[in-house]
C-alpha cells in the first residue's frame, strides 16, 4: 500500500513538473513544433503538388491518346509508313484498329496538338476523341475541326468560325465544326479527318501513331517484333512508365529535399528536449527516489515529444496544403522546371500521403525526445542529485567510435549504385553521414576546446567561457546539435546549386559561340529558304540543324535527335567532348551521344547503335550537355539527311562577317522567313540561367528555411541554457565576478559555440555535398560537374551564426543576471 502510495505521489509530482516546465519556457516548446510543422508542410506541400502535376499531366496524355488498349507510336516526327496499318488491322489477336497523324500546331499564340483521325475506326477503338458537329458528314469534311473546350475557349471562337492552323510547316484554314465532349477540361486539342491532315499538311502516305483494341482474351506477345524500325509498341502500363520517368528524379530529390526540414526539427526537438531533461535531472532523480521506474521518465518526456508532434504535424498538414494551393498557382505543377508544360494542374488532396508525413511529425518529435530522456533515466539516483546538470563526466575520455563508424557506413553507402534509377543509398549515405557528424560533436568541441581551455588567458569572461564549455561537454554538444544539423544540410544544398549553376554558366560560354541564333516555330525551312537565308549580306557562315525527339524505348522518355555540322578533328566548340573525337571512321557512321544519354542507355565510345532509320552507328564520343536530362544524340546533317530524306532544317547558328550589324541581319532575316525567332547568345545565356534559378527556386527556398531554422535553433537553445544557469551566474556574482563580465562570458561562450557550429556544420556541409554533387546528381540526372565553393555564402554563414549566438547569450543573460544575486543562489540552500 505504502509502494502504490509513493508512486502517485511520483506521478503527481511529475505531472506537476511537466505542466511547469512548459508554463516556464513557452517559446521553447512552442518553437520546436513550429520545427516540426515547417518539416511536415514542406514535405507534404511537396508531395501534393508533384503528385497532383503528375496526376493532371496522365490526364493528358490520356486525353490525346484515348482508350486504346495498345499503341504502335512513331520513333521521330517524321511517322512511318502508313502500310504498317492494315498489317496490323489483319494481326492475329487485334480487333479493330485505328490510324492516326498527330502534329503539334498552333493557331497564333495558341498551341495545341492536332489530330487526323477516320472517324469510323476512331469510334470503335477512341471514341473520346470523336468530334459532335450540327451536321453528320462534318467528320468527313475536309475543312472541319472540331476543338475541345479548352481549345475552344482559349482561341475565343464558335462554331462555325474559321481559323488558321500552323502545323508541319502549313497555315491550313478550317472551319470550327463541333466539339470534343470526351476530351477532359485543361487539354487543348483540335481532329480532323485523317486524309485531310496528311494532305493538307504534308503527311502524305505517314502515320504518327495506331491505336489498337484487343480481342477478347488476347494478349499482345509477339506484336512488337513485326514491327519496322520506326515504329514502337505502347502500352499504358509503358505509358505511364514514360510519363513517370520524365520528372521522376526531380521530384524524388524535392521530398527528399523536403524532409532535411523535418530531420533539422527532429534535431531541434533532440536540442530543447536534452536541455530540459538536463536541467530537471535533479527532479527526476527525485521521483525516482519516491517509486517511478526509470520506464516511467522515459515515457514521460516521449508523451511531451508526442504532444509537441501532434501539435506541430496538425499545423504542418494544414500550412502544406495552402503551400500546395499556392505553388500551383504561381509556380506550376513541376515548381518551375518545366517538365509538365501546357495545361494547369489541380490540386488533388492525398489522405495516405497526409497521414504518411503526420506519423513522420510524430516519430521526429518523439524520437528527438527519447533519447535524452533514455540518457537520464540510466543515471543513479543519488549521483544526479548532486549533478550539476550536464551528463558527460569533464574528465573522462569521451567516445568517437560510433561517430566514425556511421561515417564510414555513409562512405560505403555513398559508392552503391543507384536502385531503380534513384539515389537511395546516396541519400541514407547522407543521412549515415549527418548522424555521424552529431554523434561526433562532443568528441570535437572537446578536441577544440582543449588546447584553449589550457591556456593562461588573464581575460576572466573568456577564461570562464571557455573552462565551462570545456567542462561540460554534453551542455555544448547539445547546444551545437541543431547548429550543426541545420548550417550542414544548408552549406550542402548551396554547394551542390552553385557548383551546378557554375558549371551550366560555364558550359554555356563555351557552345554558344555563334554571334546569332535562329529557330522556326511550328516548322521547317527547306533547302530553298535554306539557301535563301544563307544569301543574306553580312552573314560569313550559316550552320543549320534539325532537332527531333527520338523513341528509343516505350517505357522512357525520347532523346533529342540533333542533325548538324560536326567539324572533323580535336576541337568542335559547340560539341564539348568529354570522352572520344570528331574525328573521321572508317566503318559505321559516327553519332555522339550526351552524357545523360550515355549513362541512361549504358553507352560509350566504340559501341554500336541501332537507330530507326539504320543499324549501323559508332559512337564517336560522349559531349557534355545540361541542356536535355533524357539525352540527345548528334549525328552529321549529310548523313541524317541521307538516311532519313529529309533535308529540313529548324535551326540555325550564324556567323556575321566582321564590321556587320547584328540589327541590321537580324531584320533581313526576319524579312525572309517570318515567324523565326532570332536571339543573341547573350540572351539565350541569360534566359537558360533564369530557366535554372527558377528550377532551383524551391530548392533556394529551403536553403532559406535551413538558415532560418538552424539560427532559430541557436537562439533557442543559447537562451534556453542561459536561464537554466542563474544559480550559477548568481554564486559568480558572490565570488566577485561583476554582471558586465558575466554578460561578455556568455557573449564569449555564445561566440565560441557558433564558431565551433559553423566550423563542423561546414566541414560536414561540404563532405555531404560531394555525396550531392558525385552520388545523388549523376544517379539522378545522369551528369557530372566540378565541385564549386561559395565563400561568400559559407563566410556570412559563420559570421551569422557567431553574431546570433553572442548575441541570443547576452539577451538571455540579462534577464537571468537581472535577479539578486542572493536570491538566485537561494534555491541551493
């Protein structure tokens, strides 16, 4: 009965500190779920957007190709052979079949993808696609369109309005016939009739694609192989392989980008709660002595970890969601990469992934709770009565195997391939690495405090400062958790963007060498214009290419396919080889192929590749480009156009004769052929760089959060160890020691822990920013660059973080010096 009594007695006066503690320091609990809540609303507001563009951007494609249950789909823009149709139509296992031409076309401003379809078969196989017109015989006229309601409402017209389509390289005026009420709202297609799209723009006797519809219990085994060379087999399932592929990596690297936030609020937790139970170590102690186990303090201060998650996982939820809403609006469903462009994204609410990033709130806060408090349940009784609050003895020797230990298995963890093409054991690499780096900071203040701490300084607050971080070890570790964490991850992501931004910039400068640069829209310029624009006075030399996208697997996103002059020998400045030459073959016909290329399809100098259009290509070399994630391949014009036919060109870089005016070309040019686009390659440099701040913009905006949360963190934990220490700076005050000197030892103590902070926290940021820059970047989007320092960033960096922790120390010292003296040391008595 006595036992059962001492322990209510045990729990009532833990409760009772419980509720103390959090009426004392408010701030401090009430800073550490907003640690949390900023981890769970980035990683959720994350996942919702990049699942809500993916979700719309399926959409479309489901829009465009139908119901089919197959698809033979065009390797390149240039089609195949429409006799391929009525082989398949008579295939064993296909029901019905379907032909299409599919074109990209523009009316205006206004883009959007034009479909030639029969009419009879379309409605057997996609009927989504079959246009609603006021007359029966409009599916077969050869001037009608009929436009979904995107369409129709972006263009502002009505039925029977006419309209000028631009497609393959010719304005066809058509009558706006009807609708398409099967074709989802943010999908902006136009169909015709088929014989008129290959007629009217230049398809005669070319398909883009044929949808197929399956007997009943047919499979599609044996169907590629009679395929031509030009043509491939899709399937939804392949389909949505590509479509996945297309932004995969990118945003794998944002939820994981997202979560840093959350693992920097775990570590904030892990710094307030370790204060805490430190500084009630002599309580608990106490309710020990009184009947509660040492289960009992654990579980205590995981229940104060639980409510800190509940509450900061609720909020974060919420913040994610507006955070969501608005990243759609401003930025778009790929938050400005431009993987998913043309057509809007809808914000679609995800419970699974809602409560996914909640229990990741939970376990965070939690985590961050239990392990102090696991710490201080194991300490005796009678000697954490008499501990003066830190839980590492000053004079034993403390332990800095388990720190190397998680380091190595980072670095070993750093050189495993990638899993399905993501970076995973880059990214637990990281994490080993982190978690390495934080294990480690007691050893290192240690180490750094020493040789200081031993000197005979007659400057008495740095003396103090310094014995007193020397001597208490886990006080300064703790405090330097959260710095650490978050100046780390921080110094890591601004090494890796600006390394990449560096090496974009660079390699900018070095293929844009051409003094203007010229590009059709919505077609081609044929030999005549060719040679026509060549003629213009002023111009020394026209290198014009074509580019195409080029299927070289069903389930991956195309390369860029690049016809152009390749100059023979070492040096092409616009090709930046990193492996091979340009230099002639005998044999095979030479392609080179890009780094992203070469490493998603396995490829290197001396293999021989397949194309559609020929068997036999060597690749002559591997050339640098930051330009096309999926890979592009360049081959010389005169073959391309050799094997393909097509002597078409879309682009053009020219050189001017010295003394001539770029304005005075560049009118003459768009005098000859209206509708290009002329830039200078200054503007072109500056265009693609804005492109890549805005791909980053969410990745600079953690780097913000990092900053934020990490000098919260110091402000945090300096002021919560500072009023923790008024008994303290009250004795100095009886020996002597006058306020003004215990104000500047905390200054000095406050500058000496964000020096050490900033000099781990960047040690470890450049260490994980090699496993970003060498693992995580070439796993995920297949190039490589040379690692670049930002020493203005990493300097204001550690001068922020000394400033914010000298000054957070002073602000907090005066209200824990501005008690008498007397009654501060009262409570010891």
């Amino acid at each position: 009965m006595r036992a059962d009594t001492g322990f209510l007695r045990a729990r009532l006066a833990l409760g009772w500190m419980i509720l103390g503690e959090w009426r004392a320091h408010p701030a401090r609990w009430l800073l550490t779920a907003v640690a949390i809540a900023i981890g769970v609303a980035l990683g959720f507001a994350v996942h919702l957007v990049n699942g809500s563009a993916l979700a719309s951007f399926e959409g479309a494609l489901n829009s465009v190709n139908g119901a089919a249950d197959l698809q033979v789909n065009a390797r390149t823009p240039l089609g195949f052979d429409e006799r391929l149709y009525p082989r398949l139509l008579a295939a064993r296992g296909i029901a019905d079949a379907s032909p299409v031409v599919k074109l990209d076309a523009r009316v205006g401003a206004v883009r959007l993808t034009l479909l030639g379809l029969d009419a009879i078969r379309a409605a057997q196989v996609t009927k989504s696609l079959i246009g609603i017109g006021a007359s029966p015989g409009d599916a077969f006229a050869e001037d009608a369109l009929f436009l979904s309601e995107t369409a129709r409402r972006a263009l502002g017209v009505k039925t029977g309005a006419r309209v000028t389509i631009t497609a393959n390289g010719h304005a066809v005026p058509l009558r706006v016939a009807g609708t398409l009420p099967g074709v989802a709202d943010g999908q902006s297609i136009a169909v015709i009739d088929i014989a008129a799209a290959q007629w009217r723009f230049g398809r005669l006797g070319r398909l883009d694609r044929i949808d197929l519809k399956r007997a009943d219990g047919a499979d599609d085994t044996g169907l590629a192989a009679r395929l031509p060379a030009d043509a491939v087999l899709g399937t939804a399932r392949s389909d949505g392989s590509r479509t996945d592929a297309l932004s995969r990596a990118y945003r794998v690297n944002l939820d994981m980008l997202a979560l840093v936030a959350l693992l920097t609020g775990g570590f904030l937790v892990f710094s307030a709660q370790s204060l805490s139970v430190a500084r009630r170590l002599r309580a608990f102690a106490l309710v020990r002595t009184l009947g509660l186990p040492r289960a009992g303090i654990v579980a205590t201060v995981a229940a104060e970890g639980l409510v800190i998650g509940l509450i900061g996982a609720s909020v974060g939820l919420a913040i994610g969601y507006a955070l969501a809403w608005a990243a759609l609006s401003m930025l778009g469903g790929d938050l400005g990469a431009g993987y998913f462009a043309g057509g809007g994204a809808h914000l679609v609410f995800a419970p699974w992934a809602a409560a996914g990033f909640f229990a990741l709130g939970l376990v965070a806060a939690i985590g961050g709770s239990v392990v102090p408090a696991r710490i201080a349940a194991r300490a005796a009784p009678a000697a954490a009565l008499r501990n003066t609050g830190d839980m590492i003895d000053p004079r034993a020797r403390i332990a800095w195997a388990p720190a190397l230990v998680l380091i190595v298995c980072g670095g070993v963890a750093a050189l495993l391939p990638a899993v399905g093409g993501l970076p995973l054991f880059g990214f637990a690499a990281m994490a080993l690495i982190l978690a390495g780096g934080i294990a480690g900071m007691p050893w290192l203040a240690r180490a750094l405090l020493a040789p200081l701490a031993r000197a005979d300084g007659r400057n008495v607050p740095l003396g103090l400062a310094l014995r007193h971080l020397h001597g208490a070890p886990g006080q300064a570790a703790t405090a330097l958790c959260g710095i650490v964490a978050s100046t780390a991850l921080m110094i890591a992501m601004a090494m890796m963007v600006f390394s990449f931004r560096g090496a974009v910039d660079t390699w900018l400068g070095q293929v844009l060498s051409a003094d203007l640069y010229l590009r059709t829209e919505g077609g081609a310029l044929d030999p005549q214009a060719q040679a026509k624009l060549a003629r213009i006075p002023g111009i020394a030399r026209v290198a014009f290419s074509r580019q195409i996208p080029l299927s070289l697997a069903a389930d991956r996103p195309p390369v860029v396919l690049i016809a152009r002059p390749v100059a023979t020998g070492e040096a092409d400045p616009s090709l930046v080889l990193i492996a091979g030459s340009t230099t002639a073959q005998p044999g095979a016909v030479p392609v080179w192929v890009s780094e992203p290329a070469a490493r998603l399809y396995r490829r290197q100098v001396g293999d021989m590749v397949a194309l559609p259009f020929h068997a036999r290509f060597r690749v002559s070399g591997v050339w640098r480009d930051y330009a096309r994630q999926q890979g592009a391949i360049v081959m010389r014009d005169g073959d391309y156009t050799r094997l393909t036919g097509d002597a078409s060109r879309d682009e053009a870089a020219i050189m001017l004769r010295p003394g001539t005016r770029g304005d005075t070309v560049t009118a003459a040019l768009r005098a000859a052929a209206p509708g290009v686009a002329i830039t200078e390659p200054a503007t072109l440099r500056r265009f693609a760089l804005q492109l890549f701040d805005r791909s980053f913009a969410v990745t600079y905006l953690l780097e913000a959060i990092a900053i934020l949360v990490g000098l919260a963190g110091v402000a945090a934990t300096m002021s919560a160890q500072t009023i923790a220490r008024t008994r303290e700076f009250g004795m100095l005050r009886h020996i002597g020691v006058s306020r003004r000197q215990v104000t500047a030892m905390l200054a000095s103590e406050g500058a000496l822990l964000g020096a050490i902070g900033g000099i781990a926290g960047i040690g470890l940021g450049a260490v994980l920013a090699q496993v970003l820059i060498q693992v995580i970047n070439p796993q995920s989007f297949n190039w490589t660059m040379a690692t670049l320092v930002p020493w203005g960033t990493i300097g204001c960096v550690a001068l922020a973080l000394v400033i914010a922790a000298s000054v957070t120390a002073i602000l907090a010292g005066r209200r824990a010096t501005a008690i008498d003296a007397v009654r501060a040391v009262r409570e010891d008595w």
